[in-house]
C-alpha cells in the first residue's frame, strides 16, 4: 500500500496500525491497537530557513517636477509616502495526522537575489491539516531626499518600491516516539513491548515497515521516527526603494538629460504575527 498522491496527510494512527499489524504477523506476535496511544509526536521543526527568489513584480512608482527658472540654483526637500501589503500564504501539502496537534508560527528569511535583500518573515503552519493560514500586513513606506536643482533646469524625482514575489516548498521534520504492546497468540495475558525502531523478523522494524508501506521519508533516530514533510510558502513583499533624479535643462537647444541613482531604505524587519 503506498502513500498516492492525493493522500497529502497521512493519518498515522492507522498507518501506524496497519505497520504493526504485519510486525505482529512477521514475527508471530498479536498487535494491540489501544496501545497506539502510546505514540506521540516529540517535536516537529522546519528543516530550512532560507527561500530564494528572483521574481519581481511591477515597482510602484511615484514622481515630482521641480521647475527652476531662475538663473540661481535652488534646493528643496522633497517627500514620499506610500501603503504596500505585504502577504503570506501558508499550507501543508505533504503532512502527518496523530491526535491533536497545534498550529505552530516559525520565522524563515527570503531572499530576493537580483537586490541580495534578505527579508525575514513568520508563518503559520499545522502538519496535521491542510489549512491555508494567510498573513497580512500593510507597510507604510515614507522616505524625504533634498533635491538641488541647477538654474534653467526641470528636475524630475521618481520615488521607486520593488516588490517582489516568491513560491517555495519547505521541508519539515516531525518525530515520533513511545512503544506499541503485542502479546503472543497462545499467552495473551504475556505483554510484548515493542519500540517504533526495535528491529524484528527479516530485520524490519514497524518504522521500516511504515516507510515501505507508505512509501515515506524517513529514518531512525536511537527508538524514535524522523517523518519528512513539506510546507508551501508563497507571497508578496515589498523589498526595497530608490530614487532616481532627472536634470532637465530648459532652452531652445535640447541638452543632455543628467540622471543619478540613490538608494533609499531596505526591508529588513518585516515580521508577521
């Protein structure tokens, strides 16, 4: 029986069950079920802290004119404001169901490579269901620059926010651990106790049993199960700003347009809760 596609959260009770059961047949012992309740999940963490993009989206982009037609230069202080929503999909598509288990928030950066501007972001995620927890906030960019523009001169002041978006799958680990009880079929009342990694009969434990019937990702660790999953992340963020400035000079002859760059902020902190 293996673990099909659709099937994105396996139920590990009955797996759990259906592992046992063929254990207990292999090695001529009778499964309990109720003793599945002595399985737990010890810890489940994420695996990777770093997503890379390189996709973008179109900047917003905001302008000023300043137009000097004195023969005297002129400075002036110039201001932008402007509300990016910064967005967060979360969703379990490779997952584990045992008992109750809590939505967890886990921190991870993203790094947009055409800026090299990493952005560390919270998500929320639940191994056991494949709700799609969404998290928004809305960033409130301003930034002020002092303008000096030449005499005869129309200056341009483009104020620009590169926002860019990402899509990943993540790796999670999950690990189970406790015992699971057989007793032998002509002395019920005699208990077996058995660990998840306790290796049996043509050296099989009841986790190597569930990784082949099931077709899972996983592996020992001393008496308890390493369970690999994943997690989607895709989203939207603002990443970073500039300005460009453009000098204009005014007159009947066209003359060379002057453009200078300056970097304005960077997004570092934008976290979620």
């Amino acid at each position: 029986m293996e673990r099909s596609v659709s099937m994105s959260i396996l139920n590990l009770r009955q797996a759990m069950n259906q592992a046992a059961t063929v254990f207990g047949k292999k090695n001529n012992l009778q499964f309990i079920p109720a003793s599945l309740q002595r399985i737990y999940v010890v810890n489940t963490q994420i695996l990777s802290s770093l997503i890379t993009t390189t996709t973008l989206r179109s900047p917003f982009i905001q302008k000023k004119v300043i137009t000097n037609k004195t023969n005297q230069p002129t400075s002036e202080f110039i201001t932008f404001e402007q509300d990016i929503q910064n967005i967060i999909f979360s969703k379990t598509i490779n997952g584990y169901k045992l008992g109750v288990q809590e939505s967890k928030l886990e921190q991870v950066e993203v790094l947009f490579s055409r800026f090299q501007v990493s952005i560390p972001i919270v998500f929320r995620y639940n191994v056991s269901n494949e709700t799609e927890y969404i998290i928004s906030n809305i960033i409130h960019w301003s930034d002020g620059i002092s303008v000096f523009v030449p005499p005869k001169t129309k200056t341009t002041i483009y104020y620009i926010i590169n926002v860019g978006d990402f899509a990943q799958d993540i790796e999670f680990q999950m690990t189970v651990g406790g015992t699971l009880l057989f007793n032998y079929p002509n002395m019920p009342d005699k208990k077996v106790t058995v660990h998840l990694t306790d290796k049996g009969a043509g050296d099989e434990s009841i986790g190597d049993i569930l990784k082949r019937l099931y077709s899972l990702n996983l592996t020992a660790y001393n008496s308890q199960l390493n369970m690999i999953g994943s997690i989607r992340l895709r989203g939207t963020l603002g990443i970073n700003s500039l300005f460009i400035i453009q000098n204009n000079p005014l007159g009947q002859i066209p003359l060379p347009t002057k453009t200078q760059t300056i970097p304005s902020k960077t997004s570092t902190n934008n976290l979620f809760l």
